[in-house]
C-alpha cells in the first residue's frame, strides 16, 4: 500500500496487513486493527479521540520510508529480497512451526490457547513456498532479462499477496494480537515474539514487491 493510495476512508485492517510498520503504529496508539479492521482510518481516530488527518500523515511518513529502503538498481532489489525476505521466512517458519505445535500441546487446556496455528502456520509456509519457488524460478529470471511479457505473472503474485495478507489477519486474531497471555511461559512468549516479527517481514516483503519491484514492470515508462 502506497501513501497514494492512503485515505481517510482506508480500513485499518487492510493498512495494517499491507503497510510496514503500520500495525506497530496501530498498537501504539491504541487502535484495534484484528477484530475492528472493518473501521475506517476516520472512524479509528475518532474512536481514540485523535486526529485522523495527523494518523494519516504518519502512515504515509511510513510508506516513503519503506520506498527509501529500497535499492534503486532492479536486479539487486531482488538479491535484497531473496536474502532479506525469502531465506528469512524459510527458516523462521521451520522454527515457528515445531514450536507451535508443542505450545498448543502443552497449554491446550487454557482459555487462551492459540488452537490451530500450527495448522495456520504450515499452510503459510506451503503457500509461500509454492509462491516464492515461482518467483525465483520464472518471475525474477525474467526481470533479470528484461523479458517485456511479465504482467500476468505479476498478477498472479499480487492476487497471492492478497491471501498472504488475510492469513496474516487470522495468525493476528489467533495469538490475539500477538500477546501472551499473563504467566505464559518462556516458549509462549518465543512463540509469539517470532510470528509476530514473521508477519511485520512478511508485510514489508510484500510492499516491497507491490509498490516498489513490480510497477518497474507494469508501467515501462518506470522501468
């Protein structure tokens, strides 16, 4: 999401999955972006009796920092992407996963146990594996070459994107915000620390991709 595209009328929940560093910016202000992510960015500030024009000019401050990241040569933004982003998610899902499995084991009786997101967890990662494999394999080999036919695949990989983001709404509602419950144990709170900084990469990688890598190639006036 580009701050184009940022409006008043935006729903927090959608900035939040789509924004990096947004949710950040949400919790600390107070706003509940899971459960009242149907909210306007209008509705939310005024829910928390602030003012919306100043969270909009904020968000947007976040997705011009995000742009400034992002290396200005196209092939290493992808190298970026690869070694910050794909490698990344790899091996922090193979850690994540494992040790959901055994907090939902050991706490399952309690009110507040993250019931099925080791489930959640192992299809994002058959899911990302299946897209990032195509990304490696067809997508950058063809921005490396130049190759002037990428668009449908590039809208595949937004239309993937957008079942990234709505699995990244329910891992937020399932561990409630990413928030241990009080007394929780060490692997509890290590459960929840590293899904909570996979799904803030994963929303960068995907800006990255939707706002930066891929109009180089929609628009070739850009390129």
């Amino acid at each position: 999401m580009s701050d184009m595209s940022l409006t008043l009328d935006s729903e927090v929940g959608e900035i939040a999955a789509r924004l990096p560093g947004a949710a950040g910016l949400f919790r600390r202000h107070g706003i509940s972006f899971c459960c009242g992510g149907g909210l306007s960015l209008a509705e939310a500030a005024d829910a928390r009796n602030l003012a919306p024009e100043t969270l909009l000019a904020e968000l947007q401050a976040l997705a011009a920092a995000a742009r400034a990241e992002a290396p200005d040569e196209t092939a290493a933004l992808i190298a970026h992407i690869l070694e910050r982003y794909h490698e990344t998610h790899r091996r922090e899902l193979a850690d994540l996963i494992p040790l959901a499995e055994k907090v939902e084991a050991v706490h399952g009786d309690h009110e507040e146990a993250p019931h099925g997101l080791m489930i959640l967890l192992d299809d994002i990662r058959d899911g990302m594996e299946d897209h990032m494999q195509k990304e490696e394999q067809i997508l950058f080999p063809m921005m490396r070459m130049g190759a002037p036919m990428v668009a449908q695949p590039i809208a595949v990989m937004r239309a993937e994107h957008d079942s990234h983001a709505e699995q990244l709404a329910r891992l937020e509602h399932i561990t409630r915000g990413f928030t241990p419950p009080e007394g929780a144990c060490r692997s509890w709170h290590a459960l929840y620390a590293g899904v909570r900084k996979f799904a803030e990469d994963l929303v960068a990688h995907m800006h990255l991709e939707n706002e930066v890598l891929f109009p180089r190639f929609e628009r070739p006036a850009a390129a």
